[in-house]
C-alpha cells in the first residue's frame, strides 16, 4: 500500500491532538501542508513535522489553518432545556466545560440558559476551551454577526445583546460567567471537576481509540453525578464506552449509571411475558434496500459529503431531503440510510430513524454504529431488545482496541 505524501504530518496530528485525518479529508491535509510547508521554508513533510516539534508558532499556525469554526447561539435547542431542569435541582456553585468553545457561542447560551432560568449570576461559573487562538479572540470580544443567530433565537438576542457598529454586543453580565482558556481536551488542567461538560462534535474527529481515550479523559473531569453532553453522531462512542443515556429527546446526555451498572441492562431480557408482543427483528427484508437495477446517473445529486456539511449546519430537513435523492440517483446504500437515520434521530423523528437503522443493518448485520445508535432508541422506550444489540458490540477483541 502506497503511503500518503503527509502521512508523518498526519500521524503528527493524531498523537499531539487526537485527530483523525480522514475525518477533515486528506485532501485538505495536502493543502494545508503544502501551504504552511512553503511558509516555512521546508522542502519536505518530514523537515516540517521535525520544526512543528519544537515551534509551538508553527503547530498554532497549522492548527488555525485546519480550524474551520462552524456553530451558533443554543445550537440544538433540547441539550439547553435539559440543562436548566438539571441545573434547578443541584446545589450551588454549579462548574460547567464547554470544549471545543469555538467563537463562544455555545458558553455565553449556557450563561444566558441559567440566568434566564433564575439562577443567581454567582451560582454558576463556566470554563471554555479551544484550541484556536483566533476562535478564543472572537469570543473574548463577543461581538457577532447575524449567522451567529439561527433559528428562533430572537428571545435571547433582544434580552442580552444590544446593536452596536454592525453587531451584537453581548451584555457584560453574561460575559462574567465565561473564562476563556486556550487548550484542548488532553491538555486542559482544571482545578476541580464539573457538573456539567458540553463537548460536542468533536469526538467525530478521532479514531476508536482516540475516542475511548477522549471519553477516559472527559470522565476524569466530570463529577460521579455529573451530566455530560455531546453531538447526535457521539451518541454510539457513549454507548460503545459504558455510559448511559438520559432519557430525553434530541439531548444526547449521557452519565455513568450504564458503567456503574451493567447487568441491570441485561436482566429484563430474562423476563419475557407468557405472550409477549413480537419483537421487530434487527433484520427485515425491505423491498426498498433490496438490489435494483441501476438508475441513470444524475448529474447534480447531492454527496453524502455535501449532506453531512448541510446536517451539521443544522438545515436537518433540507439534508433528509437530499439523502433521498441521494438513494434515488444511487441505489440503497449503508451510508446513505445511516446519514439519513442520524438526521432523523436529530430531528426528532424516532420512527423514521428507527426505520432507517434497520435498513442499514439489513445491508450490513456488522455496521456497529447503527447496532448502538438503535440500541439507544430502542432503550429510550423501554424495549428489552435494546439489551440484545448492545450485547452484539460487546464482544471481546475486535477493532477498535478500547471498545
């Protein structure tokens, strides 16, 4: 097998900073690398990896450069929801993480979500870290654009941001419950543990072991009660490492109870009524997964790429849209159908998503992700079956190392 051109600066990335380079798409990695080589007067990848070694200004550099900010005020508005109704019920003080913070978006809506639920200013204080430095000025300045408000956001804008120069200066008040600090997950060094941590969608940028090590790490610095929140597409690494879900909608909030409990999970299984209603089998023979001839090519059909970008911009209807058109230009597909489950988990629809996931395994019995993205649908309403997959991904050796 030929190596990749980058492949020292790729391994560089993965062990100083956990990233998975397929997740970002080699071909930005060569841009990057090219761009940042030819900046710093190296005439090759190893010569570069060798001056990122001992040039922090050169790996700040090159960090900036693959950095690409994507988030806005209560992005995903049920995690936000969740935390006030935890929050009201714990004593005070109150520590929450926000990491990755980007541009601050994500922990000045925490500040705004418990002072809007009552919370004394003092009773909760937030830590925020990122490993952008320019992220860390645009949110140290809190002043935003208009992209920065999706959605019904108008509430919040109106109650703590004011006009000024062509932005929205965020009031000072919710500011002073945010501390910026420049890091990342491995490196960050708090004094204490929190009660709550958002870390979302950055899990997705690591391989298996990266993650089981990320989530270790994440567990270091949560409290035993503690709350932790991550993307919907994470949802399966929390499942796949032991920990449980909270029983709440589109909030992907997870604890240790699952780590701290397993054979709980199990025993229901054991206890099946006299007659019990059948099971839906984690296999059905849908007519439409089964083979096809091919359909004439269609010259703008979305990628799943170009899906996935659209979801995580948070336009979910618009990218189950174009999944479907995707499985009409291309024929069933296991990526496809799981795309198409995830944005379906995320809107809401559990039905649809359920439906989606089971066609995924019906095209793949091994697809281990949609094994444990069902299990969690399942579990969320009670249904003993739930157990059984999970059981499926919990076998001893395998890939993945920490799994």
């Amino acid at each position: 097998m030929t190596l990749s051109p980058t492949a020292p600066l790729e391994e560089f990335l993965r062990e100083t900073i956990g990233l998975a380079t397929d997740s970002l798409g080699r071909g930005l990695i060569e841009r990057v690398a090219r761009k940042r080589m030819e900046a710093a007067g190296c005439a090759d990848v190893e010569e570069y990896v060798r001056r990122l070694r001992g040039d922090e200004r050169l790996r700040q550099q090159l960090i900036e450069d693959l950095v690409v900010p994507e988030t806005w005020f209560f992005r995903d508005r049920q995690p936000f929801v969740l935390l006030t109704e935890l929050a009201a019920k714990r004593q005070a003080p109150l520590r929450l993480l926000s990491m990755p913070c980007s541009t601050g978006e994500e922990p000045y809506s925490l500040a705004m979500a418990l002072l809007d639920a009552g919370l004394a200013p003092d009773s909760f204080c937030i830590d925020a870290v990122d490993i952008s430095e320019v992220s860390l000025g645009v949110a140290k300045a809190a002043g935003y654009g208009s992209n920065s408000f999706r959605g019904d956001q108008g509430a919040a804008r109106e109650t703590w941001f004011r006009a000024e120069d062509g932005r929205w200066r965020l009031d000072p008040l919710v500011r002073s419950r945010v501390t910026f600090h420049h890091g990342n997950l491995f490196t960050f060094a708090p004094s204490g543990r929190y009660d709550f941590i958002f870390c979302r969608n950055l899990l997705i940028y690591f391989d298996a072991p990266a993650q089981g090590a990320a989530v270790r790490r994440l567990l270091g610095l949560l409290r035993e009660d503690g709350v932790l929140f991550v993307g919907h597409a994470e949802a399966a690494v929390m499942l796949r490492e032991g920990l449980g879900p909270l029983p709440v909608p589109r909030a992907f909030a997870f604890t240790r109870r699952l780590a701290a409990a397993p054979k709980a999970e199990v025993a229901p299984v054991r206890r099946q009524p006299a007659t019990p209603k059948p099971a839906a089998p984690a296999v059905l023979p849908f007519a439409d997964v089964k083979p096809r001839p091919a359909a004439a090519p269609v010259a703008d059909a979305p990628s799943l790429e170009a899906i996935q970008a659209l979801a995580d911009r948070g336009r979910l209807d618009e990218a189950a849209g174009q999944v479907q058109a995707h499985l009409v230009a291309h024929g069933p597909g296991a990526a496809a159908y799981h795309l198409l489950a995830i944005i379906q988990d995320a809107r809401g629809d559990a039905a649809a998503a359920e439906a989606a996931y089971r066609k995924v395994l019906y095209l793949n019995p091994r697809h281990e992700e949609a094994v444990l993205h069902l299990a969690l649908l399942l579990e969320k309403r009670g249904d003993p079956e739930a157990a059984r997959l999970r059981q499926r991904v919990r076998r001893p050796a395998g890939r993945g190392g920490d799994a």
